[in-house]
C-alpha cells in the first residue's frame, strides 16, 4: 500500500470515529471525540511504518469497532425506535497500553 493510500485509509478511520462518537450514548461522548481529534493530530506526522504507529492504528480499529456495537442504527435493526438492542463484548476488549 503507498503512502496516499495509508493516508487515505487513515482518515477514512478518522472520520468513522468521530462520526460513532458523536453518537456514542454517554455523558462523555465529546471527552472520547476530543481525545480521538488530539490522538490524530499528535501523531499526524508520526512514522507509518514504525511499530508503535502500527500499534496505534490497530487500537483505532478496534476503539471503532467497539463504539459502533453502541450505534442505534446498527442496534435497531435500521430502525432507531427498536427497542430490541443486543450487545455482545469481549473478554479482553482492549490490549495494555503502550508504554510510552
């Protein structure tokens, strides 16, 4: 994959986070969207072949997969109104973070 595309490919991440964290159903939805802006720009320029940016991305995965286990849509069937919401997590949902 060239660099354009890891770009491309990142924002799209970018932008499907902060998209779920605006609907994320917490009191602290606007904390995790801030933290998510802060996370990117800090490591914008990082290295994207570097381990530890690797590390990163792999997390931001996964941090998207588990907020849109909260997504009404998804929840819903398609329909927000559904009250019939069914939401499996994981033993182990998150790796140790790094030590930085």
């Amino acid at each position: 994959m060239s660099a354009n595309e890891g770009g491309k490919v990142l924002l799209h991440l970018y932008r499907r986070l902060l998209r779920s964290c605006a609907s994320y159903p917490s009191k602290n939805r606007w904390g995790i969207y801030k933290a998510v802006q802060e996370e990117f720009r800090e490591s914008m320029n990082a290295d994207p072949n570097a381990a530890e940016t690797k590390k990163k991305v792999e997390i931001a995965f996964k941090g998207l997969e588990q907020l849109r286990m909260y997504d009404e849509v998804s929840l819903g069937g398609g329909n927000k109104q559904n009250p019939n919401w069914e939401v499996t997590l994981e033993q182990n949902p998150m790796p140790k973070p790094l030590d930085v």
